[in-house]
C-alpha cells in the first residue's frame, strides 16, 4: 500500500493536456511505480513572468483549500507542492452537464459533501459551474477546481453568506436536472440571493469576465453568428482546389473575449504553414492537418466528434468513444494536436 510519502515522490509522467491558459496548465497523469491512482497537475512554472504573481495567488487558494478538506470523501487529494505546480489526485466522474443525476441520492450527497466543506471552514465559491461538480462511478458527489475557494478561521457572517451561496449554486443545478426534486424551501432559497451576490453581480462579475475571458482565454460562447455558413464556401473553394487536399471538416469554438472561431480539420499531407497560404482573408481561426477523418457508415465526417475536438470537450469524446474503438483510432492523433486548449464550450 502507497503511503502519502511515497506519492510524494513518485515522479509525474504525463499523458494528456486538457487546459492551457496565461496562468496555467493542466495536465492528466500517473505517477511512476503507483497504480490506480491517476493524477493532475496544475503546471505553473511555464507561465510568462508577468503572469506568475497572480498564477501563484491563485495556486495558494487552492493549496490552501485543498490541504484543508484532506479526508472528505468527493474532494481532490494534494499530493505534493513543489516549484513545478501543485499535483492533486485526478476525480474520476461524469461533469454534472453530462451525467444529468435524477436520482435523489446524488443531490443528498452533494448537500453532504457541502456540509463536510462547511464544518472544515473552506466555501468553494466556483460550483455555480456544472463542469465542478462529478458525478463518480458509484453515484457520489464530487467536487474539483478549487482555486476560488476560501478558507475560514472564523464562521462569521461572511462564512455563512458564502456556505448559502454554495448550496444555493447546488439547487440550481438541481432546478437544471432534477427540478421535480426541489422542496418549497429549495425554491424560496433560489429565488433570494444573498446581498454580496447581488453586488458581485452588478460589479466585480465584470473585472472577473476581463481576467478571465480576456487575460486568461475563456469564453462561454458569446455571439454565435454562423461563421461556416458566412465563411465556409469560400474557404472549401480555396482548399480543395489544392490536388493534396482531399477533404474539409469546418467547426465552430468560442474565442477569447468575444466571437466565434472557425475550426478547420484539413485531410492533407500539406502542413498548417502550406495550408495558411492557400486560405482566403477571411479564413480559419485554427487550421489543424489531419491523415484521415473519422467517418461514419455512410462516409461522411464524424461532425459531432470533430465538434468535441475544436471546443476542447474531452470528457464528452471520452464517452463518445467508449464503444467505439474504431472512431477511437481515428480521433487518437487528431485529439493529442488540437490546437484549441481552453476550457469554455461553445454554446448553441
């Protein structure tokens, strides 16, 4: 058995990057000589100097919040802090917009892993978003993604305003899911936000869409005018007139700050600096070459997975693959070079 020493000094052997932004970058792996026991790491020492105070503030936060919910059954385990990053366990679980619980045993256990949070002192202050909350293998609830999180030395007021405001951003993804579950007091609770929410709302909720959306390259799909129906025709033209060129997938993601991408995957043997040559003014955001795209029975591309690919949804190509070890192959290379790391989706 693995005593927390010895995950300490496991090195980290990297396999998949899930996110990459100005302040961080998320990488999924194991640790050597450890089995079973998946890990991610929160890379900080690649961020651009000018970005590394606030990256480490954050890091604190989570450090911090993470050291204080050890032994809370459905929160990440901290692993080791060093000068690379900060190294946590990897949850295994379905992001609650995938997983879609009904059963009332999910929401009991999400209001008891906020309890235990609660009586630890630490508020997660980030589970308005679905993709922080899991659904595991076994039905429990779990949560990830600490680094708005705020621990307390004191139950003040202040605590207490934001304990409420967790179990209030909780019943909203009960009224998303399960709104048939909610009680006459869950309702009265969603329909009165707290004053400090109110306020943030109205203030800070700008500066935190300029950090994050600007700054830190999110987006939550803001605009989505059609640009393959705008942009497309020209730029299928340009490509296939190429003999290298065979075929053309054209998706959509969302852009730092405001806009749509377009997303280009290119069945060529040509490289992206050949293929930027060949495109029209108004060409692709993103131009990625591939050897073959994934197709279905009837020989056209495998939209819905391109899609996945060009707005970074990974835990939804995983399920979208897990019987289909055909299209797995396929995607195999063309996921391991997409060119979008940043962890907003593009909404319809």
């Amino acid at each position: 058995m693995q005593t927390p020493a010895d995950l300490s000094r496991a090195e980290f052997q990297p396999e998949t990057v899930h996110k990459r932004d100005i302040f961080s970058e998320t990488i999924s792996g194991q640790l050597a000589g450890v089995a079973d026991f998946p890990v991610v790491l929160r890379k900080l020492d690649t961020v651009p100097t000018y970005a590394k105070p606030i990256a480490w503030a954050l890091a604190r936060r989570e450090i911090k919040a993470l050291r204080a919910v050890q032994g809370i059954e459905g929160c990440p385990v901290l692993v080791r802090v060093d000068k690379t990053g900060l190294l946590r366990s990897w949850t295994k679980g379905t992001p609650l917009q995938l997983a879609k619980p009904t059963d009332p045993v999910w929401y009991r256990d999400a209001k008891r892993l906020l309890r235990d949070m609660r009586r630890a002192g630490v508020t997660h202050n980030d589970i308005a978003k679905p993709q922080n909350w899991l659904m595991t293998p076994e039905g429990r609830a779990a949560v990830i993604d600490f680094q708005l999180a705020s621990v307390h030395r004191r139950q003040g007021k202040l605590f207490r305003i934001m304990a409420r405001e967790d179990l209030r951003h909780l019943l909203k993804q009960k009224r998303a899911y399960a709104p048939h579950l909610l009680t006459p007091s869950e309702h009265r609770m969603l329909t009165h936000k707290a004053l400090p929410a109110r306020i943030w709302m109205a203030t800070g909720k700008r500066l935190y869409n300029f950090i994050t959306r600007r700054l830190m390259n999110w987006s939550d799909g803001e605009g989505t005018e059609d640009r393959i129906e705008r942009d497309g025709p020209a730029l299928r033209a340009a490509l296939l007139g190429h003999p290298q060129v065979s075929d053309i997938a054209l998706c959509t993601y969302a852009r730092p700050a405001k806009g749509v991408g377009l997303y280009a995957f290119v069945q060529t043997d040509l490289s992206a600096a050949d293929l930027a040559t060949l495109t029209p003014d108004n060409g692709p955001d993103l131009i990625q070459p591939v050897t073959a795209l994934p197709r279905g029975p009837d020989g056209a591309p495998r939209l819905d997975a391109l899609q996945l690919v060009a707005t970074n949804r990974l835990d939804e190509l995983n399920q979208l693959q897990a019987d289909n070890p055909d299209l797995a192959t396929a995607l195999a290379p063309i996921i391991a070079n997409r060119l979008n790391l940043t962890d907003r989706v593009l909404r319809a």
